[in-house]
C-alpha cells in the first residue's frame, strides 16, 4: 500500500480536486458581523475580511444575524480538515476478489452513494471527507476486510466549506 501520509505532494492526477477543494467557492456566504464572539474562528467572517475590498459579495443576510440568540446556526469552523483522496490500491489488494463488490455495496449503502460516486471516490476523483472515512473503515470491519487509515491513497488539509 501507498503511504498514506498529510502531503502537499499529490499524484498528478489529483491536484485539479485538491486545488479546486482549497479556494473559496464563488458565491459561499460570508459573514459581515464583525463584533460576533467566535469571528475570529468563524471561516465565513475570515473569508469576509479576506474578500471585504471586493465589489461584489455574497453575505448571510445581516438582519438575520442582528437576531441571532446563542449558537449562531451559520458558523462554519475554520478549523482544516483532513481529507481523503482514493482507496484503489487499498481496494484492489481485497482477498478473495469476490469480497470487492461486497465491500462496494455496503460503503455505498453506508454513505447513500450511487455506484458512479463510490468509483470517483476509490479513483480520488471525489474528496472523502472524515465522517465518509470513518463510514468506509467501519464497513470493512464488519465485513472482516484490512482497511484502516492507511488504505486511503493520501491526505491534505481543506477548509469545510
């Protein structure tokens, strides 16, 4: 198996997901309350501040944010995640062969997937976020299957959009 280690030396083929993954999409909502206790963790109040010179922006309606009471229902830890991309050698690597589609089937029934997200995600083709890796490792324990968190191809640090 690959060495599934935190890089920021990805195989080729998977830099276009990650750099897609690590910008801010176009129209995320940002926050403007600037005088909010936790906009100093808050990815959508840094994005803000980030991007405030923009002409254009899209916001979380400030009037909605003047009545919030206690946990604001908008935040969104900035705190990275690790990501997952690709299992194929991992896959692969399941003996006897026939324990494969098994092992495809109750991850996709785990993870409500259908079959052609279940391959983008074994290709690292789709991100695998922490809960899906969790979901895919305790699939395999239950069928008996080696797969821990070394089985995934590599790893990187992304915000939680």
């Amino acid at each position: 198996m690959m060495d599934a280690t935190l890089s920021n030396d990805f195989p080729r083929e998977f830099l276009p997901v990650v750099e897609s993954v690590r910008r801010c999409p176009e129209h995320y909502a940002l926050c403007p309350k600037g005088d909010c206790a936790k906009a100093s963790c808050c990815l959508r109040a840094q994005m803000y501040r980030e991007k405030a010179d923009r002409d254009f922006l899209t916001l979380v309606n400030p009037a909605k944010l003047a009545n919030i009471k206690g946990e604001c229902p908008y935040f969104r830890d900035s705190e990275p995640r690790r990501y997952a991309l690709g299992f194929r050698r991992a896959y692969d690597s399941i003996e006897p062969p026939y324990r494969r589609p098994r092992f495809r089937n109750a991850i996709e029934d785990a993870l409500d997937l259908r079959k052609s997200s279940f391959y983008n995600m074994l290709n690292g083709e789709r991100l695998i976020s922490p809960q899906e890796q969790r979901a895919i490792i305790a699939e395999a324990e239950k069928l008996h299957i080696p797969f821990g968190q070394d089985s995934f191809t590599t790893f990187f640090l992304a915000p939680e959009w």
